[in-house]
C-alpha cells in the first residue's frame, strides 16, 4: 500500500536512515536486547532470464514496537520491480511501501503518531509483504535482493527510547543466481540409507545458490547368511523343511526340503481262509505310515461242508415242502423245495339219473390256484359244462345240462392241476320206471310164512303135551 503523504514522508525518512547510520554503528551494550528480525524467504534461488521472482519479506520475531522501518535494495540491471502483494500481510492497512530505482522502503505504522501515548504496538510475525520481480532478459551470473534493517529504525513502546539502541533488529540476503551461475557441487547428502534388501538414495546441491544437481541410488548391500533352522522334522512319508536368516535383518533368505527317513517294517501274519470268512497272504507294512512293503492277498473262503439235508416242511398236494442243508462248520444253511404231492380226490359223487335234485360234486386236496381243467374220459370238458371254486382244495361240480347230456354208464372224472390229477369214477342210471311196489307182496309173503310156522309149532307143542 503506498502512502499518498510521500513528501513528508521521504523527509522524515531520510531524517531516519540518518539517525539509523549512526545508531546502527554502536555496540549493543545492554543484555535486555529485544529482538526484530526480518527475512526474504530463503539464502539463495535459482532463476532464468524474464523470470517472475517473488520474495516474501517477513517478520521472524518481534518484541512489538509502534514503528519500524527496513530498506530492500537490488541490482536494478538484473532485476525490475513489479509489485506489491499484501494478502497474507499480519499488517495489512499499517504498511507504507515507497519504491525508486534500485530500493524499496517499507514500514510498519505511522511515524507521526508512533512517538505519541497509546501508539498502537505491531508485535505480530509471519509475512510482511511479497515483492515480485522480473528477471533481465539477458542472461547474467547472480544478484541480491538485501534486506536491510537497523534498531536505528526502531521505535520502542511507550518512547522510553526515541530510538533505543537495546533493539535487536536484523536483516536477510536472498541471493538470485542466474543461467550464467557456475555451479560448485557439494558434499554428497545422504537421504536414504540402503539396507539389505532396500536401496537407498542421495543427492548433492550447488554450495552457492543450493541449485539440486545431482541424484543417486545406493546400492541394496545384499543379505548376509545365518544359521538354518528346521522348521518340521521329516517322517517316512513327509519331507521335513528348514531356512535361513540373514544375520543382519533376520529375514528368511532361503527354504530348503529335508528328506522323507525311511520307512520301518512289521511283519502281517497269514490268516487261513474258512467257509465264512477270506482269508490273508503273509505281508509286511510300515508301522509309522501303514506304507505296505508286502501286500497280502486274500485267500478266498473254502466252500461248505452240508449235511444231507432235513425235511423241515412236509409237501402236501396244496404246497410245496422245504428241505434245509446246513454246513457241519458254521450256522450257514439253504433250502430246496420238495415238490407237491400227487392230489387225491377227497370227496366224489358216485351216481347220477335225471330225477335227482343234487348234482355231482367232486374235490381234491390240490391248491384252487393250481387248478388246470377237467377231463371226462380222458377228454378235457369245456369250463361252461362244470363250476369250479376253492373249498379246502379244488371243487367241481357238473352242471345239470351237462348231466342230463350223458348217456346211461359209467365215466372216469378227473380233476387236474399243477401238481397232478385226482381221479374217480360215476355212474349214469336209467330213470326208474313206475310200477305197484314188490315189497307189498314180499311182506304178505313172509307173514303167512310167520302165521304157517307159529301153527306149526303149536300143533308140534299140542301133541306133545297130549303124548305126555
């Protein structure tokens, strides 16, 4: 900001800067010093030609004080002013700049009212102003920027000293070096330590204007080997495992297998094969991990010794029966059917005449589901002609239409089934004819030979008796 009192204000300057060269010249001789320092951001910078430079001017420490003034001189042939900036300015509204050719004059507060009661105190820090440059178009070696202060310009608080010589004040020097620099490199920085594994790095800077000129990797310095330990121990049927560490950063640097160990060996007895059970071959195998060196074979079961059998259910003509076989060396048994028997005819009607009301009814004991058909004679008769149901066995019975189609005589039935046929024999008979029944004549007959012979004997029992 600069001031619009530029008149006064150079006058009272110069007054200043005079007081200031004369103040400055003696020695501090009190140790209560109060300290005001000033900086420009940095000791050097590297800058091109037509380059924007901008120099922070702050204030580093500061005691407090109601006004002070600094002086920032540069090479005019190198450099050219731009402007001023204030926005990060801990002043702002208090600072008055005046730039001529070659300097800038800067200060905090009002001169005119710093040396009265209740001045305000500046006693903040932290940045001032930023100054921007342009660098010469033409290429140049180096140049300063100086920022020049003096306790001279100092006004304390409360004016026990116009300008107190107990003031500390100083001043910094950013130096500007340009293409034409000749860089001095310096000693090498180190800023990452290489380790095992890790490489590191370093870099070294212009001694003069602190320019980064050169980077470098340090080489990993390579693990160094320690003792193996084993991790598992190896068995017969696992390779066992081990590594190594680096002496220096304990690091596994290696892994190694160990050889399985060798197997042990147990003998397999033999076991003799029975009828209900295999046997086993003689064998061997591991005891640790059950590796077989010897396999054993089975010895397949021998066969059964059976007995010669015993009926355990007796056939009939309606079931089969069953005989079991048992091994005389174990419970192991099977079983054979004995077949039917024959069937027999267990109920047969023997005679037949059309003045009947019952008709002929035959049954066998075979199985009803074995039945098979019926033969007249050796002739298979028609199902219609006969009924056929399960009573206890086979049940036939010939139907009247069949019966009334017979001739007078006797036939051969028989019932057939699975098992067999049950046969039996029936008579065909005439129809009696109708006539006075003989056995009214046979009884007269035997009474009067009852009534001749009771005459008799009493005629033989009448003379007797007389005789006597």
């Amino acid at each position: 900001m600069k001031s619009k009192k530029f008149g006064l204000f150079l006058f009272i300057v110069q007054i200043v800067v005079c007081l200031s060269l004369v103040v400055s010249a003696s020695a501090l001789e009190s140790t209560d010093s109060i300290d005001v320092s000033y900086s420009a951001g940095a000791e050097s910078l590297a800058v091109g030609t037509d380059e924007t430079v901008t120099v922070e001017i702050s204030i580093d420490k500061n005691a407090g004080f109601t006004f002070s003034m600094i002086v920032v001189t540069y090479d005019a042939e190198k450099l050219t002013f731009d402007k001023d900036v204030y926005e990060d300015s801990v002043f702002a509204g208090s600072i008055f700049l005046n730039a001529s050719k070659g300097s800038i004059m800067i200060s905090v507060g009002d001169l005119s009212e710093a040396v009265k009661d209740g001045a305000p105190v500046y006693d903040k820090t932290g940045s001032l102003v930023k100054l921007v440059f342009n660098t010469a178009e033409t290429e140049f070696d180096s140049t300063t920027i100086s920022v020049v202060a003096s306790s001279g310009n100092t006004i304390h608080p409360g004016m026990e000293d116009l300008f107190s010589d107990r003031y500390n004040v100083t001043g910094d020097t950013l130096t500007l070096y340009g293409p034409l620099h000749q860089h001095t490199a310096g000693e090498w920085v180190i800023d990452a330590e290489s380790d095992c594994v890790n490489k590191g790095s370093k870099h070294n800077n212009c001694v003069d204007c602190g320019e980064l000129l050169n980077t470098e990797e340090i080489a990993a310095k390579g693990h160094t080997p320690g003792e193996w330990t084993e991790d598992k121990a190896p068995s017969c049927t696992e390779e066992g495992s081990k590594h190594q560490v680096c002496a220096v950063c304990t690091e596994t640097i290696a892994t190694e297998t160990i050889e399985k160990s060798a197997h042990g060996t147990v003998v397999d007895a033999a076991v003799a094969a029975t009828c209900t059970a295999t046997g086993l071959t003689e064998g061997s195998h591991c005891p640790d991990c059950n590796f077989v060196h010897v396999a054993q074979d089975v010895v397949e079961k021998i066969d059964h010794t059976y007995n010669e059998g015993v009926v355990t259910t007796a056939p009939t003509a309606a079931t089969e029966g069953v005989k079991t076989f048992t091994c005389t060396a174990c419970p192991e048994s099977y079983t054979e059917k004995i077949a039917k028997l024959a069937p027999t005819m267990v109920e047969a009607g023997d005679k037949w005449n059309k003045t009947m009301e019952t008709l002929l009814v035959f049954r066998t004991d075979a199985a009803f589901a074995d039945f098979t058909e019926v033969r007249i004679n050796g002739t298979v008769l028609a199902a219609e002609n006969y009924t056929v149901t399960d009573a206890s066995g086979i049940k036939v019975e010939l139907k009247r239409e069949y019966l009334e189609t017979l001739e007078i005589g006797e036939y051969k039935i028989e019932v057939a089934s699975a098992s067999g046929a049950a046969s039996a024999n029936f008579q065909i008979e005439e129809v009696p004819v109708d006539e006075p029944a003989p056995s009214l004549l046979w009884l007269w007959i035997v009474i009067a030979v009852v009534v001749v012979a009771g005459a008799g004997v009493a005629v033989f029992f009448v003379i007797k008796k007389k005789k006597a």
